[in-house]
C-alpha cells in the first residue's frame, strides 16, 4: 500500500461517513480507518505515551502519538501536527518527518480495519513534554524495550515500517 492510495481511500471514505462540525471526518462507527502512528525521536530514544481512560480505545496502553487521518493531505504532516497537538511542541521543535509503508491491520476484538501509516518524527533538542487529555504518562525508551510495555497491537511492527518507504 502506498500513501497515495490511503489518500483515494480518505476521500472516497468522506464521502459516505459523516462529519464532525469542524469538517472532519468521523470514523466512530466505520468498520475501517486510516490513522498516523508518530514516533517521535531524540537521539537513540523513542517516546512512549500511555493512553488515558479518555479515549474511545487502547485505555491504559502504551503507545506513540496516534490519530485519524481524518482529512485529506501529506501524511507527514499530519504526523507533525498530532505531534505539536498531543505532547505540545512547536513545528520549530521538529528537525525532520519520514513517513514508512502504510499497511493493513485488523483487530477483531474492535472489529476495526485500520490503514496505519507509521511515520518518525525527528526533534532538535529534547522537549519539554506536555500531555493533552489523551495521556497520562510518558517515557523514553530505546526502542528495543517495546516488548517490556503493554502496548497497543503491533507497535513495534509499525515502528520498524518507518524504515520501509
């Protein structure tokens, strides 16, 4: 799957689901979503978030910064701007974006079809992290520890994506 054929399948999804006020889309009920998966990097660390009980699915399990692709545009920059809204940088605070291979991943406990497009985001310096309502924690971890936290489905798989273009 390439980035331009998650963009095809944005469009055509806005067509036939609804929308949120502000013209977004709203997955809620689809059976399938595109979202971003965001690893953000500081040196050889990888931030870590864990999910609040504020969020519609993964409470309590750790992840990288997520969200829908909810409308139409490059994936990097939607990946950059999640980043900014979630953890509360600045688009100054990034040094670079690389987007991975989008992929295909189904998760029946949800009976959900998600279109993840993982991404890297690179920082300048290491930030000052400010958590929206999204997460309750954080960490920096080298991304060989995935497998010490109870993480969303396939986490480590969409973190060596980023390395497949």
């Amino acid at each position: 799957m390439e980035e331009a054929d998650v963009q095809e399948l944005i469009i055509s999804l806005s067509k036939v689901l609804p929308r949120f006020e502000d013209g977004r889309i709203n997955y809620t009920n689809a059976d399938i979503a595109p979202i971003v998966i965001a690893f953000v990097k500081y040196s050889d660390k990888v931030l870590l978030l864990k999910r609040s009980h504020d969020v519609e699915n993964y409470r309590g399990k750790w992840n990288a910064v997520s969200g829908f692709l909810d409308v139409p545009g490059p994936i990097s920059s939607k990946a950059i701007d999640e980043v900014c809204e979630e953890i509360g940088l600045s688009h100054d605070d990034v040094e670079g974006a690389t987007c991975g291979r989008p992929y295909i991943q189904t998760d029946s406990d949800l009976s959900k079809i998600w279109i993840t497009c993982p991404a890297l985001i690179t920082l300048k310096k290491l930030p000052e992290i400010k958590l929206d309502f999204e997460n309750t924690e954080y960490k920096w971890i080298n991304p060989e520890e995935f497998g010490n936290y109870d993480t969303t489905p396939n986490l480590p798989e969409a973190y060596s994506r980023c390395f497949i273009s």
